[in-house]
C-alpha cells in the first residue's frame, strides 16, 4: 500500500492544455486545474447552455434529496450517487435526438433526467412506491421507459452493450434513424458481455455508442489494478472503431463529442467508443466508506467540481448572471420539494399487485395462488 501510494504521488506531475483548460496527469488520467473553465468551442445556444445548467442541478440535487430520506430511513435499498461525474451524464444525453436510446448505470441519473424522466418518479422508485415507474417491484433506477428512449439498467453492467446493440441493429431494420448510447465504467470494460457487444456492434457498423465512465474504482478495486491500458479508448482500437477521450468533468466537452459521435454513427460509420476521464467522489453506495481511497483524493477533486466550474465558466463568458443561476437553482428547489411531497404521499403497494408481473403471468402464475387470482 505504501509503495503504491509513493507511486500515484509521484505520478502528479506536469500539466499540459487540452479542450482549452490545463489538465494535470494522475497516474494516467485527466485531471483539470482548479481554476479551470470549460471549452469554448461549442455549438450550444446561449439557451440550451442554461438547460444544461439546469440539468447538472437538478441530478445534484434530486441525489443529495435521495441521500436524506435514505438518513430517514424511506429508501428501500441503495443510493448510488454519482457526485463529481454528473457532467458525463449530463452533456452526453444532451447531445442526443428526441428518438435515440441510453442505457445508463446506476450512477448516470443526469441522462434519465435528460431523457425525460422527473424527479418524482426517480422518488417514488427509490422508495418502492405503488406509484413508482415499476410500481414498488423494484428499485433506484432499474426501470425503463420506452417512449422517453430509456432502457433500464441491470446488476450485470456489461450485459446492456449487446442489448443496445441489438435496439441499434433493430432500429437500423425498421429503417429509423436511432443512435444507441450505453454507459459502462471501467470494472464493466472488462466483462465478456462488453467484448461480445461492441465487437458485433462494430462489425455490423451499427449507430452506437459506448460511454465508458473512467472513475478512478471498479467498486473498491482501483482501475489500474483490473485492465492493463492507460487509457480505456485504447480498448476502440481492437475493434476498428473511433475512441476519443474527453474530459468528463467538462460538460460541454460531453456534449460536444457526443454530437459529433452522434453525427458519425448515424450518418453510417458505425460504432463509437468515448472514454471520459472523471472522478467518484462517493462510494460505490451510500454504505461505502471508502476506506480504500488515498487521504488526499477527495480534496483535490472537490477543488475540481463539475457544476462549480460550468457556473464558473457561464459567469465568466457573460453567458448567465450570478442571480439567474440563482433563480434557476430555486426553481429545481421547488419542483423537488413538490415532487418529494407527492412520492411521499404514495401508498406502499398491495402484495396482490405487486405479485403481478414479475414474470409473464400468461407462463407463470403469480406468487399469489388462484385463491387471490382465480387462477389466471
């Protein structure tokens, strides 16, 4: 452990410019300065750079909110936040058209957000609700809507790669104009599943894209410890595809690289992987102590915080005043504290129902015997 630590210390060392902000090498991971803004090279419209904002905001808070009635016991199960990474998320989704598919993790809340999905059915989900999304059968986000272009994720991580190649294979038979995004982190780089997908995705040159979340852990286990490549777009070369690196705490750089993966694969180029350098500022879940992290980490990527340095970057390009941030953060207060209200106020569901569909009931009769269901 010691060696180690002398390692990653030593590694800390010479910075360089990259997307317009310095960046710093951390045992082979991109890191911005503390003052650092976000690029400038930007299509985005002075409104959708608010929308943006806005969005980073409410995952933030909608987390932070999950946290608190996961103190108060409400919460059925785990919170797994994704504080420090919301950016990656965020701009990726953004960057997306109304009829494209994600599949994100458990720690991309921000592109279900963006997809569509409000902040009172993430609550009502999180508390096993009979008004929640999968009606109390299940948890956090394990639950997906269609209509909004969103697959829930499974425990399996790697094993949405080939289920979104297979929604870009299907899209591409019925003639539509779909690009599928899956995110993956590093632990998930390294399953079967990630190798199976993406290879036949590549070969078939179908519309999608693989997000892969550089975030220091695979659960506890330090990256460098479970795949052998500095860098994780290194892996897109195996299979003839793009890889880009982007800074994941740079939300406008998110949303730029993935436009432009967007534009390629759609336009017939086939698959794209984009690894975006970033940091878990949280344990794998709120029961996580994080023992296993170095005494010094958390400090210095607080110093470094995705929504601290887009506000930084808004004011500092006369993009948003200080009080129209304000007002923006007030107005996602408020529709928080509206939609924790009406979660709340939800009943718990009854056995009977919530018995009902966990398998295809025409196969599999319900827990709940014929003298509930009358054998149907």
């Amino acid at each position: 452990m010691k060696a180690e630590t002398k390692q990653r210390k030593a590694a800390r060392g010479t910075t360089k410019q990259s997307n317009g902000a310095q960046a710093q090498t951390i045992t082979g991971r991109f890191a911005p300065s503390e003052d650092a803004l976000c690029t400038t090279e930007t299509t985005l419209t002075p409104a959708q750079m608010l929308g943006l904002y806005r969005y980073l905001m409410l995952t933030r808070l909608v987390e932070e909110r999950l946290v608190n009635l996961y103190r108060q016991t409400k919460v059925v199960g785990g919170v797994f936040r994704s504080l420090g990474q919301e950016a990656t998320a965020v701009g990726s989704a953004y960057a997306l058209q109304t009829q494209d598919f994600v599949a994100p993790l458990i720690r991309d809340l921000g592109a279900v957000l963006v997809k569509g999905i409000r902040p009172r059915d993430i609550f009502a989900q999180y508390m096993a609700k009979a008004w929640g999304p999968s009606g109390g059968r299940d948890l956090n986000i394990h639950f997906g809507d269609l209509a909004k272009g969103f697959l829930g994720p499974i425990s399996h991580l790697g094993d949405m790669i080939p289920v979104m190649t297979g929604i870009a294979l299907a899209g591409r038979m019925q003639q539509k104009q779909i690009v599928a995004v899956a995110y993956i982190g590093d632990g998930g780089m390294s399953t079967g599943a990630f190798h199976e997908g993406l290879n036949f995705a590549a070969v078939q040159r179908l519309p999608l894209i693989v997000i892969a979340e550089y975030n220091w852990y695979a659960y506890s286990t330090p990256t460098q410890l479970q795949t052998a490549v500095e860098n994780l777009a290194d892996k897109a070369a195996g299979y003839g595809i793009p890889g880009h690196i982007v800074d994941g705490n740079d939300v406008i750089a998110c949303y730029e690289v993935t436009k432009q993966a967007a534009e390629f694969a759609r336009g017939g180029g086939g698959a794209v992987l984009i690894e975006a350098k970033t940091y878990r500022r949280k344990g794998h879940a709120e029961h996580d102590d994080q023992r296993y992290i170095e005494p010094d980490e958390l400090e210095f990527w607080e110093r470094r915080d995705p929504v601290t340095r887009y506000e930084r970057h808004l004011i500092k390009h006369d993009s948003a005043t200080r009080e129209q941030l304000d007002e923006i953060v007030a107005d996602v207060k408020r529709e928080i504290d509206e939609d924790v209200m009406w979660a709340e106020s939800s009943p718990m569901p009854e056995a009977e129902q919530a018995a009902r569909n966990v398998f295809d009931n025409s196969i599999v009769p319900p827990a709940f015997r014929p003298k509930i269901f009358g054998g149907n």
